[in-house]
C-alpha cells in the first residue's frame, strides 16, 4: 500500500506542477486552446517517470523530490524551447 500512495503522491504532484506552469504562462502559443490539458499530462508523466527513476535510484526517500524536480524541469521545456527558437528567428 505505501507505493500506491507514493504514486498518487506523484500524481497530484506532477497535476500542481502542470497547473502553475499555466499560471506562470508556460504554455507555448503553438500548442493552441487544448494546450492546458497538454501541460497538466506533461507535468502528470514527468513526475510520474521522475518518482519511479527517483524510486529505482535513490529508494522511497528521495523519490518525490526527483519527481518534483522532473516534473520542473519537464514543464519548463516547451517555453524554453519556444523563446530560443524565437529569438533565434530574430537574428539576422
């Protein structure tokens, strides 16, 4: 029963993460008006692989910090990408 809450855990984890990645506007423009859905699975998978790579490397311990920051890293992404991808379409 422990590792059914771990993963809900990360879970609703990776659905806060995907939601303040909203909220902070992290969503790219090309990803349109379904893309807020596209973002909570991006938070909700990342943390998912996160928690069980942190599971499988570090033991239960560590495993939700892993996936908090996975799951970070993961929503940060498509706006890094988009903004260098834009800025690299200004260059002359």
């Amino acid at each position: 029963m422990p590792v059914f809450y771990l993963i809900l855990t990360w879970a609703v984890l990776g659905i806060v993460i995907g939601a303040l990645a909203l909220a902070a506007h992290f969503k790219p423009a090309t990803w349109g008006k379904a893309g807020w859905l596209w973002m909570l699975a991006l938070g909700l998978g990342s943390a998912l692989l996160g928690g069980l790579l942190g599971f499988w490397l570090f033991d239960r311990l560590f495993s939700t910090a892993t996936a908090l920051w996975v799951a970070v890293l993961a929503t940060c992404v498509p706006w890094l990408s988009s903004n260098v991808r834009a800025r690299l379409a200004k260059r002359p």
